[in-house]
C-alpha cells in the first residue's frame, strides 16, 4: 500500500543515504586518479551501506502479516533518521580518532549481522515469543543499522573526498544502482513471491547480510591498491601522531597542519566548504518534502497500488541517471551552484499543484508526476552530487579533505531528516481532499 512505498522510498533516499569526487575536469587543487579497483570498490560499498534500509522496507508485506498493522513502516523513519544525524554528529566531532578501519569495518559487518535479527525473531516468535517482543527487537535492529549506517557512510565520504577523483561518484552510483535493483526485487516479490512473506524475507535478509560482508573484502582491496595506498598510509600516520599528542577537551584541534601551517579549528576548516554543504542540506530538503511525502500523496484510478511502485522506480532511475552525469557533463561550478539549487526549489511548489489538481483518468494525467518524479529524482542526484564532487575540489591537506568529505555527508543527512519532518507538514497541510 501507500504507506509501505513510502517507507520504501524514505529509506532508499536515506541512504540517497543517506548521502557525491568525480571524473571529470581537473579540480582546484592535486588532480588524483583512483584505479577501476577503486572504483569498483566504493561502488560496492555504497550499495552495501543501503542495503539494510531497502532489505527492510521490502519486507512490508511480512511486517503487515505478522503484526497485524503498518505501525512498523512509521517507525522506519522515525528512529532511522534521528539516529542517522546524531551518529553523524558524533562522527564529524570525534570520527577523526579512529581510523578507517574501524569506522568501517566494524560498522559494516554489524551491520551484517544486525540483518539477521529479522529471520531471528520470526523463528523466536514461531517459538512462542509475543508479537510486542519481537517488534521491540526488530526496532532495536534498525536502530543499530541507522546508527552503523550513518558512522560507515559519512566515513566513506570522507576516505573518498582523501582518495580523489572518481571516488565519491562511486559511492553515489553504488547507491543509485541499489535504489534500482531494490524496485526490482521489489516486483519480484509482489509478483513470484505473493503469499510468501517469510520465505521472501529469509532470502532478503540472508543475501543482504553476505553482500554486506562482501563488501569488507572490497574495502579491504581498495585501500590497499597502489593508487590510494601512499595517501592513505600517510594520513594514517598523521592521524595517529595527532591523537597521541591530542589533550582531552582538545579534539577539536586534532586537524594536523600541512606543510608547516598552524592547525585550524576543526569547525573553522569545515567553514570552507559552508556553500556546497548548504546546497547538499537544500536539495534533500526539497527532494524528502517532494518524495515520497507529496508524491505518494497521488493516486491514479487506473494504476491502482502499482502507481506508488511507479512512482519509487521513476525517482530511483532518475537519480541513478543523475548521480552518473557528472561524469559525463560538468554543467555546475561553485559561481553558479546557487542558482542550481534555486531552481531545485522550485519542485516544492510544482508538486503542490500536482496535489491540488483535479485528478485524471490515466493516460497523461498518470504520465505527468511520474515525469515530474523522473526530473526531480535526475536533479537530486545531478545537483547533490555535483555539489559534494566540488567538496573535494577544494586546495587543502587530505585531513581537511577528509573533514570536509564527513561534513558534507553530515549536511546530506540533516537535509534527509529535515526534508522528510517538512514533507509530513506539507502532506498535511494540502492534502487533496478525496
């Protein structure tokens, strides 16, 4: 129903988390190319990070049957998105202390074990566990993927903002290709899966558990190829120079000078990089209070409950399709970003009269939001990523790139809980009424 393609689209944004260095023309500062290994890597990496979110709102049918409501997609955004920015918070304060390696690999394979909670409690339950217990687990479950989700994301975009070109679009064309495979398997299950919820939701969970730990060993491969391993051996050694020196209180400091130069505050060094991260904060606002919020409000007579589905592919193959433009047409520099985004905005008021207009019979009337869904999905993912792409094109030392990458991510999920508080507003502010 309604609500279940709206926790769907909630979540595969969060991770949209939840959520952009290019290949393209040479940048401000060192031009850096990472091998097809790289890039292999992060791709992968940015589907695993989304994969708990989409293996668990494609079991909205098995969550309706077996608690008997749709309470649990309402919680879904809920808990996921407080947590993705608090842990978000804390990875941009403190993330610098640990190294990659245990921001995420630790979080990725708790991840994977986490998924397994779902399959866990059905059989607990089948046992003779009540309901009330196994919903309260299944809630901690997503908890503890919000939380690891938010510390491995953010994390990646700071490993990729210090790897260098192409790295970040990696991990946003992994996600958008995610949100793609997810409408997919989505239909599978309506369509060979009808009437089998547990069956569906052992196979989802247990094949998303192995790609997630799949993605370890592709992690484990990037960062020791010949093209980042120099740059990441020599942050490391800094990083570790810095939190052996660093005094408690003082974490704010742990930003390592380059080549001599006092070091900055952490707060300062994040100021540099203010305009991409408010336009990142903009587009997902404007993207979550559009979709799924307005969007999902439509309805078409004729598409009946495959027009919500419709509607979640047509977002998900547009942001596919934008996140990889960047590579193929620079069209947004750092002079005319805000114009950029202030054409984004406008989509606000476009889905508003979607709302309000009278609706059709088919045919055209169904063809103009999924259009309008399309474009907007292809501008979120061409303006978003275009704008954390110019994050990294910043002259700095690759602890401030690093820094900048987390802060910008962090932008990006607070756009994401922001833009979906706004869309329920909006939603119930002009409604249509029916």
């Amino acid at each position: 129903g309604r609500r279940a393609s709206l926790g769907l689209a909630v979540q595969s944004l969060g991770g949209s988390v939840m959520a952009e260095t290019t290949t393209m023309a040479p940048s401000m500062a060192e031009t850096t190319t990472i091998s097809s290994t790289v890039y292999w890597a992060m791709l992968s990496l940015g589907a695993a990070n989304l994969l708990p979110w989409l293996s668990f709102l494609t079991l909205a049918d098995y969550f309706l049957d077996i608690y008997g409501d749709n309470s649990m997609e309402f919680y879904f955004p809920a808990v996921s998105t407080t947590v993705l920015v608090g842990a978000a918070t804390l990875n941009l304060l403190y993330g610098q202390a640990l190294s990659f390696d245990v921001r995420v690999r630790v979080p990725t394979f708790v991840m994977a074990a986490s998924l397994l909670a779902v399959p866990l409690v059905d059989l607990a339950m089948r046992a003779g566990l009540a309901s009330r217990f196994g919903f309260a687990i299944t809630l901690v479950s997503v908890l503890v993927n919000a939380f690891c989700s938010a510390v491995a994301q953010s994390s990646l975009y700071g490993l990729a903002a210090l790897f260098g070109d192409g790295a970040t679009q990696a991990l946003q064309s992994g996600q958008g290709v995610m949100g793609v495979v997810s409408v997919l398997l989505r239909v599978v299950s309506n369509v060979v899966l009808a009437g089998r919820p547990s069956t569906s939701m052992f196979a989802f969970c247990s094949c998303g558990s192995a790609l997630l730990a799949g993605s370890v060993a592709a992690y484990a491969r990037a960062v020791c190829d010949d093209s980042v391993a120099a740059r990441l051996a020599a942050y490391e050694r800094r990083r570790l120079s810095a939190t052996a020196t660093a005094t408690a209180g003082a974490l704010d400091q742990m930003l390592l000078p380059a080549e001599g130069r006092p070091a900055p505050s952490r707060w300062l060094s994040a100021s540099e990089v203010w305009l991409e991260s408010l336009s990142a904060f903009l587009v997902f606002v404007t993207c979550l209070a559009c979709f799924p919020g307005l969007a999902t409000s439509l309805t078409s007579p004729t598409l009946g409950s495959w027009f919500p589905l419709l509607m979640v592919a047509a977002y998900n193959c547009g942001d596919l399709f934008g996140k990889t433009l960047p590579a193929r047409a620079r069209l947004v520099s750092r002079r005319s970003l805000p114009v950029w985004v202030s054409a984004h905005l406008l989509f606000v008021p476009l889905f508003l009269l979607l709302l309000r207009a009278p609706a059709g019979r088919g045919g055209a009337s169904d063809a103009l939001p999924l259009g309008c869904t399309f474009v907007l999905g292809v501008s979120t993912g061409y303006i978003g990523c275009m704008a954390l792409v110019l994050v990294g094109e910043h002259a700095g030392s690759a602890e401030e790139k690093e820094l900048w990458g987390t802060a910008s991510s962090f932008s990006l999920m607070l756009g994401l809980t922001a833009g979906s508080l706004l869309s329920f507003a909006l939603s119930a502010a002009f409604a249509s009424p029916s």
